[in-house]
C-alpha cells in the first residue's frame, strides 16, 4: 500500500512539473508572438516617420533613439541614415586609418590592421606591405583566408585577422556596405562617424551633436548642414538605405529587431529589406 501511494505521488509531482514547464513554454511562445507583432510594428512606423510629408513629422535618422508604444508594449527606436556611415568597401586607406586612431588604436596597428581590411577585399590577392598574409592566417589556426573581394557584410570584418571584438564593437556604428560612397554625410553621421571625421575632436563633434539637438527648432531645414538629423521632404528617398533597430521587453526579457532596408519611393513595396537580426532568433 505504501509502495502504490509513493509511486502515486511522484506520478502527481511528474505531472505538475510537466504542467508548468507546458504553462512556462506557452508563454514565452505568446511573449515571442507580441514581441514580433510590436517590433514589426515598430519598423513600419519607423519608415512612415522617414518618409512623413512635413518636415515636423519626420523622425531623425542619426541614430537618435525615441520611445513609441503599440498594443500596450513600450519600444525604443532608432533610424540610422546608412549615409552617414563609411562604406568598408569604397573608403581609402586614409579613411580606414583615422577611423580606428579615432578610437585610440596606436598608429602601427592602425597601419597594420588598414593594410590587413584593404587586403581582405582586394580582388587581386596582392600582400600590402603590413596586412596579413594567408600563412599568417593559417598560423593563427584559423579555418579562413581573406575573401579577396567586397566585404559582403559589416559583421564580415569580424573575421579579418587583428580584429577584436571590442574594437569591432566600437567602430561598428560607424560602417556600412550599402552606400558605395567614399565620404559620408556629416549631417546624419554616428558619433564614432563624426570622431573620424573631425580627426578625434571630442569637443567639436560635441558641439555637432548638440547643436542637432538644437536644430529642432529652426523653421528652416538644410540638408547639408551638419547642424541636421531630419532629411528634408523635398529630398528623394528613393534608393537610400536606412538602419532602424527597435527593442522592447516583456517580463524581463529583451526582444529586439534590427533591419537594413532601402526605400523604393513607391508604395508597392515602400521598402526592400537588405539584412534582418532579430535576438533573441
């Protein structure tokens, strides 16, 4: 008797468990559902503040975050003008350069890591006099070579050797692969664009950023100013690639969205998506 009301009570605690780990499982697939609703949501609202008819409707694209709210969820979003980012496959070596001395990487690996990215995407497979060789790549036991052709994506310059995670984190917000561009545009540039830029003048891209801020009130906008985040309506849209990114958090959990899309200036479709990261997959 004993033996059946022990086998029955562990057949009851068996039961309850799978009960509450199918209740823990439901739920985070209803979260994951309302996550994806809101920051699909939140993409497509994005791309009707880019594109609004007046200038006052009209959402900043350098990067500036804004809170939105859809279905009860609360969401923080951002648009990034890809114009505003250098291209990894069009800038120079100069450009490359000054971009990882704007933060703080010493000048011999500057040079060494520059020569190393331009080797990566030259089609010819010739050795820059400090760049990494494919033997070097093969002593540093990695399963790779340089590409020797364009860099495919920004996450792509991850695997050039002499690259760091950390480093790679901190130049990220000021690269792209959509532009085809030599120079950016210093009206909607990141700050890690504008350090580049203003050769590591903290205290002028300072001032750019603020006076940005500012320039909300002005009645006038001026699309070349570096003093704008908002691209005039008069200005056509068609062909410009934009990075929206939208986050949300539900039950202490974060969800997030990132998208690369470029605009038509059509309405079937208003947008093609380039690239899409959504974390958690």
């Amino acid at each position: 008797m004993l033996w059946a009301v022990t086998m029955l009570s562990l057949m009851a605690a068996a039961t309850q468990e799978l009960t509450l780990t199918s209740h823990r499982t439901e739920r985070r697939a209803w979260n994951r559902a309302c996550a994806d609703a809101a920051l699909h949501a939140a993409i497509t609202q994005a791309i009707l503040g880019i594109t609004a008819p007046t200038r006052d409707q009209r959402w900043r694209v350098d990067g500036t975050s804004r809170e939105v709210t859809f279905g009860g969820f609360r969401l923080k979003v951002s648009v990034q003008a890809e114009s505003g980012r250098y291209d990894l496959n069009a800038v120079d070596a100069s450009v490359l350069t000054t971009l990882l001395r704007s933060q703080d990487v010493d000048p011999d690996r500057a040079t060494a890591l520059t020569d190393s990215i331009l080797d990566w995407r030259s089609p010819t497979g010739l050795h820059r006099l400090n760049g990494a060789t494919n033997d070097e790549y093969a002593a540093a036991g990695l399963p790779y070579r340089p590409r020797h052709a364009a860099f495919q994506s920004v996450d792509e310059l991850q695997l050039v050797l002499g690259m760091t995670p950390a480093l790679f984190k901190r130049i990220r917000p000021a690269l792209t692969v959509y532009t085809k561009r030599t120079m950016i545009d210093p009206a909607l540039a990141p700050k890690e664009a504008l350090l580049a830029l203003y050769n590591r003048n903290a205290d002028e891209v300072d001032a750019v950023l603020k006076a940005r801020d500012q320039a909300g009130d002005m009645s006038q906008a001026i699309y070349a100013s570096s003093h704008q985040s908002i691209i005039n309506p008069g200005i056509s849209l068609a062909g410009q690639a934009f990075d929206i990114s939208a986050a949300t958090w539900i039950e202490g959990r974060d969800y997030a969205l990132e998208v690369v899309a470029v605009l038509t200036g059509s309405n079937q479709p208003a947008f093609i998506t380039l690239s899409r990261r959504a974390t958690p997959e």
